[in-house]
C-alpha cells in the first residue's frame, strides 16, 4: 500500500507520546479520495480497526481453582489478528472475550475485581451494592462508619422506598437517621441449641 502521509511521534510536556501524521505535498488529491472511501466504508459498518496488531502484547485473565483459587494476569505476544480473532500461544479467540485485554492496568485491576469479590464471598458479607436482603429478615449489619456490626433489618414499602433499620426499630428511626451507613450485610447463624452440641 502506497503510503500518502508521514507519521511522526509527538512528545507532549506532560510526557505523552502522540503519533501525528503529515500529508505529502504531492498527495492532497489521493488522501482525499482515500478518507472519503474510508468514509464510505465506516458508514456503511464495513470498516472495522482491530485492538492491537501482531507483535503487540495482550494479557489474559486466568482463574485456578486447584489447588487453591487463585486469579492472575498472563502477558502474550499477539501472532496473528482477523476482523473477530486474535491469536496468541498458538490459539484463536475471540475478540470480545471477557478475560482478555489490551490494556495492561485494566487486567491488573479487573483481576484485582475477581479477587475482592471472592474474599467477600469466602467472608460472607455481602455489598448492599450487590444485592439486598429479603424485606424485614434480620441479618449482620456492617457500616462504614461504624466498626462493630448490628443486627437489624432491611424493610422496602414499596412506595417510599427501603431503609435499614436497628434490631426492632420502625418509623423514622432508620440506620441513616442516626447516621449509620450501611454498606454490607449477611445472614444470621441459626440460634445455638444444647442438644446440637450434645451431637444429638
């Protein structure tokens, strides 16, 4: 393919590196014709960039279950790439697979993700940001201002909306009245029974 501008790397003050190109004096006509085709084809979904070229590095999620589970990040070089598929240790996959990256901090941090939703699992609190208790059962309650946790509830009326509630408070005596914030919660053990540590 006939090149028909230069590319030059730009550093920036703040340390940014840009890559800007520049058309040659004698090709004003062709990038014309070029960018209009371009045009063409983007707007009739037929142009499509891929993430990375071979060569680059793309990184891979992996999740272990044994011995132990563990989650990790796995640097490859990219082989080959189609408009769907990279290829890397010697496999295709897809583009849109959701344990692969281009981007090496946003792996990291996904992988960091995984990690902390599997410790909350292991802990058995759960986010109120994930899901919330069925309405009125008691359960654990943590705060995050507050570093004990409390037994309380959870009561949606359906109109107003839901709030927390202390132990077998009501009306407008919620947790965020008096200025608890509750951001995780988890079912209560069953209540201790002589003859179940009588092994009867």
């Amino acid at each position: 393919m006939k090149r028909l501008t230069t590319a030059y790397e730009r550093t920036w003050v703040d340390g940014r590196m840009e890559t800007q190109y520049v058309a040659k004096e004698e090709s004003v006509m062709e990038i014309e014709n070029k960018l209009g085709k371009y045009e063409d084809a983007e707007e009739e979904g037929r142009l499509f960039v891929v993430p990375c070229k071979p060569g680059d590095e793309i990184y891979e999620i992996v999740v272990d279950e044994i011995p132990v589970w563990n989650c990790y990040v796995d640097r490859f070089i990219v082989q080959d790439v189609s408009a769907k598929q990279v290829k890397y240790a010697d496999e295709w996959a897809d583009w849109d697979a959701p344990y692969l990256y281009t981007d090496e901090k946003e792996a990291r941090a996904k992988a960091r993700q995984l990690r902390n939703q599997r410790k909350r699992l292991e802990s058995g609190w759960i986010p109120v940001t994930e899901r919330l208790p069925e309405n009125g059962d008691y359960v654990l309650m943590s705060f995050e201002n507050f570093s004990l946790p409390l037994v309380g509830r959870y009561v949606d009326d359906g109109k107003l909306g839901g709030a927390w509630y202390l132990g077998d408070c009501f009306d407008e005596d919620t947790c965020l009245a008096n200025d608890l914030f509750v951001n995780a919660w988890m079912s209560l053990p069953e209540p201790y029974r002589e003859d179940e540590e009588d092994g009867k």
